[in-house]
C-alpha cells in the first residue's frame, strides 16, 4: 500500500538515516522531512538522496500547530515517524525548558494533528514515536532494561522524552490511535553532531585537543550503529504489534574510559601516529549532575518477535565511522564553525 510518511527530525543525525533508509527501499511511499534545522539539523546530511522524487522537505517546527495541520493537509499524511527533539544530556542540564517545550509540547502538537486528520479511521494509521533508553533510568552493575522495566528518568532530557512517550501511550489508551514506541540505546555513526562522546572525540583526537572524560570514565553506555537503529524502526514501523514498544540495542556494553581507548587505538593507526598518542590528551573534568552509571538494553522481543538483530560489530561500525569523520572533514568544519565555539567554551572551558 503507498503510503505519505511524515518523518519528523529527518535533517539530524538519526532521522537523517532513516529517511535515507525509507526514501531508498520504498520507492512507493511519500517521504515527508519535517524539519526546523537546529544547531542539529543538517540537510547535507540528505544530499544523496534529496533529488529523489519521492522525497519532500518541510522546514517547520513541530511546535506550532497551525502549520503541522497544513502539512498533515498538504501531503495527506498517513503515517508519522517521529524523531525531532532536543537530544543532548549537557544542554538539557543548562535549559530544561527548551526540551520540555520540543519534546513533550511538540510531541502532543503532532499527536493532536494526527488524531484530527486520522480520526475517520486509527486502524489506517500508524504514529511511531522514537525514543530512549534514558527513560528506564540507570542500572547497577548487572540487570538489563526490558520493555515492563519502569520508567525512572534522572536527567531533564530523559524526563521529557518519558513524558513524550506517556503522551503518546495516552492518545493510544483515550482516543485509539494507532501507535508503536521504539526505545533505543547509545547511537554512534556518520553525521552525528561533535557534541555527543563519539563524534566530539573523533574531532578532538583529530586536532590533538584534550579529550574530557567525565568523572573517572567508569560509567557505561550500550551502544548501536545508526543504521542499525534505523533497520529497527523499518522493522517496528512495518511488523511492530499495534500499541505495543520495543526495545532496540545491540547488548554492546562499554565503559566509557574502554571506549575511549578503542577509539584512540583506531585513530592512532589511522592517522598514522605512534600507538598511545592519542590516550594521552585523555583529561578527567568535573562529573555530569546526575550522571547515570550504566545503560543495558534487553533487545530479545525485537529479535525474536520481529528477527531484527544488528549487522555490524562494535569495531567494524566503529572504524566506519572514524572513515567517514576523516573522509568528511567539511561536514565537520561546517558544523563547528559559529555557534558551536560559544558551546563548547560553556561546556568544556574551567570544566
Ligand atoms: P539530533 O539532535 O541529531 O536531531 C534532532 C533533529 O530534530 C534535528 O534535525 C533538529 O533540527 C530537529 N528538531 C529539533 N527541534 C525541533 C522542532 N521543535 N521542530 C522540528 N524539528 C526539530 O537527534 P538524534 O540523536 O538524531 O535523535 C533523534 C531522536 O532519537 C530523538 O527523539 C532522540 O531522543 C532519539 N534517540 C536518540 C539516541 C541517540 O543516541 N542519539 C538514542 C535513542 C533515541
Ligand atoms: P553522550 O554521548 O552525551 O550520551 P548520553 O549522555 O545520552 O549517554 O555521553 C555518553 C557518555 O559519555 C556519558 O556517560 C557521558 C560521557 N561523556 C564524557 O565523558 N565526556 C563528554 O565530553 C561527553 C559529551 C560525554
């Protein structure tokens, strides 16, 4: 069936890979980037595929509501894939609000429109909301998130993106939208913004600028390729059971200060610099608030229910990306140019 899909978010980093994913594979739908291109939206990140003929870009923001109607109107939208948000932890410390405002307000906006224009029929349609892990809270050393573990947000990111998420159950349970919730782990891979571990320290290591491990570098994150991420919502999108939310990891644990090293390792061969050089601009700064110890997916329902399972190992994906970074130093100069320098003053500088 051809089907118009609103894919809000689709210039940032995942969105970006899942429009690739849907624009390539599915000649037959509509797909519609809804986009109010932050600091972290890029439309060279769709330069491949943005003269495809079953591609559309929308530049607005899904906090006015007037104009996501226009849209939903517009294209005939029959289905949303939603991933625009404010995503990052640190800045979520400094404003809180902004992301209260993106991802809970802007979340309710889009599922008022949907409900409006869906109402004749919910069975038609589908509103699939992005989400994290980050909502379950923090682990102890052992233990796995599973999709009944409850929701325990620390940080103001993770308490609006649970919120967005309860939104959504809620339209869900009171009017019978029709809706799947995927909650995913750590991304990493191509055109993820240097503010986030990997790509900052990719960038980092590339100009010999210190690389700043929070707290003693012992806390753990699980991390997944980007493309992989992006299978997984095909796969939900398309199979997922009405009503129901799956989890999405690659039971790819690492300790921060590990990682850092692997990357330093892989770089080191790269740039063709002595093995260890790299560790060295290893600094330790101030711990984030609140910083949660350990994030560990339980992906067996997506993998036995649906099939999916990732297809790259951490250091394949890993040395893919660190190729891409070198390989597209002007992707990166571009995006940190301007404000980016005022960022990482606040951030790094007297840290
Ligand atoms: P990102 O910050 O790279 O991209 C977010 C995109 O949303 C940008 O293109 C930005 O311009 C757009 N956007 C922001 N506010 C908007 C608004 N008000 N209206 C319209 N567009 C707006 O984020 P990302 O890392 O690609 O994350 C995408 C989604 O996936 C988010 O919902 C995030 O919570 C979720 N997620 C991210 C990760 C991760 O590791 N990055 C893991 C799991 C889930
Ligand atoms: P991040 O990429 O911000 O993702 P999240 O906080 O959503 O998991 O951070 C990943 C881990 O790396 C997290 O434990 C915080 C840590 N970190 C640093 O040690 N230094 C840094 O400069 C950044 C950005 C993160």
């Amino acid at each position: 069936m051809s089907k118009s899909i609103l894919i809000t978010g689709g210039a940032g980093f995942i969105g970006s890979h899942v429009v690739r994913l849907f624009v390539n594979k599915y000649p037959n739908y509509t797909i519609v980037n809804l986009d109010a291109l932050t600091y972290a939206g890029n439309l060279e990140n769709l330069k491949d595929i943005d003269q495809q003929p079953n591609y559309k870009f929308e530049k607005a923001n899904i906090l006015d509501a007037d104009v996501l109607d226009q849209i939903f109107t517009k294209h005939g939208i029959t289905d949303v894939i939603h991933l625009a948000a404010e995503s990052h932890v640190d800045r979520s410390i400094s404003n809180p609000l902004e992301f209260v405002q993106t991802n809970v307000i802007g979340t309710v906006n889009l599922l008022n429109t949907a409900k409006k224009h869906w109402k004749a029929d919910y069975t038609k349609h589908r509103f699939h909301h992005v989400s994290t892990d980050e909502v379950y809270g923090t682990l102890g050393d052992t233990g796995f998130f599973t999709e009944s573990t409850p929701y325990d947000p620390n940080s103001p990111y993770s308490a609006s993106k649970a919120a967005s998420d309860h939104f959504v159950r809620a339209y869900g349970e009171t009017y019978g939208l029709g809706y799947v919730i995927t909650n995913c782990s750590n991304n990493y891979g191509p055109n993820h913004f240097p503010e986030k571990l990997i790509p900052l320290f990719i960038n980092n290591i590339i100009h010999k600028k210190s690389l700043p491990v929070y707290g003693k570098g012992e806390n753990t994150r699980d991390w997944l390729f980007v493309v992989d991420h992006a299978r997984g919502i095909d796969t939900v999108f398309h199979t997922g059971k009405n009503h129901e939310s799956y989890n999405i990891g690659g039971f790819n644990e690492w300790k921060n200060l590990d990682l850092v090293k692997l990357l330093c390792k892989q770089m080191d061969e790269k740039l063709g610099r002595a093995p260890g050089e790299s560790e060295q601009l290893i600094t330790y700064v101030k711990d984030r608030p609140g910083h949660d110890l350990r994030y560990a997916i339980d992906a067996t329902k997506i993998n036995k229910e649906l099939g999916w399972s990732p297809s790259v190992t951490f250091e394949e994906g890993l040395s893919l990306t660190i190729d891409w970074y070198l390989n597209n130093t002007e992707w990166l100069n571009n995006v940190t140019s301007g404000s980016y320098q005022a960022y990482y003053e606040q951030q790094y500088v007297n840290r």
